[in-house]
C-alpha cells in the first residue's frame, strides 16, 4: 500500500473537466497515479500517488493552469492497488 495525497479542487463540472485535471497532474514529476472524485460543481477530491510526488505548490499551479480552483490539502489516505 502506497500513502496518497488527497486535495479539494473546486469548478469541475464534467468528464472534459476531470481527464483536464487528470493529465496536467499525471505530467508532475513522480506522479505514478491520480484519481478524481467528481463532485459536479461542488468540491471534488483529486488523490495522487505516491503521497510526496508532488508538492502542494504544484498541485496549486497545475490547477490553476487548466482554470480550476485550488481549495486545499485533505487527509492522506492509504492507497491500495488491485491485485493482478
């Protein structure tokens, strides 16, 4: 199990919202995974693994580049991957 960073990101309406925000994260550095629990116009929860991939600076500005709003770091939560 892998430690995952869970950030509440704000504006995401759609699925053209959610793979926007899913490939700009994805190109950070280190970045193995990333999910988005879609919340259509209220706070969606955006997890990326492994947990000290990327900063909070960068998760910021990555959401900032594709017009979404950065809302804040959430708990971490541990991530387990399906087994092959």
């Amino acid at each position: 199990m892998e430690r995952s960073a869970t950030y509440g990101v704000r504006g995401l309406a759609c699925v053209g919202c959610l793979v926007s925000v899913i490939e700009e994260v994805r190109a950070l550095p280190g970045v193995n995974e990333v999910g988005v629990d879609l919340m259509p116009f209220g706070e969606s929860l955006l997890t990326v693994v492994p947990a000290g991939a990327a900063t909070t600076a960068q998760v910021r500005a990555s959401m900032r580049r594709v017009g979404f709003e950065y809302i804040g770091r959430r708990n971490n939560r541990r991530h387990e991957r399906p087994k092959r």
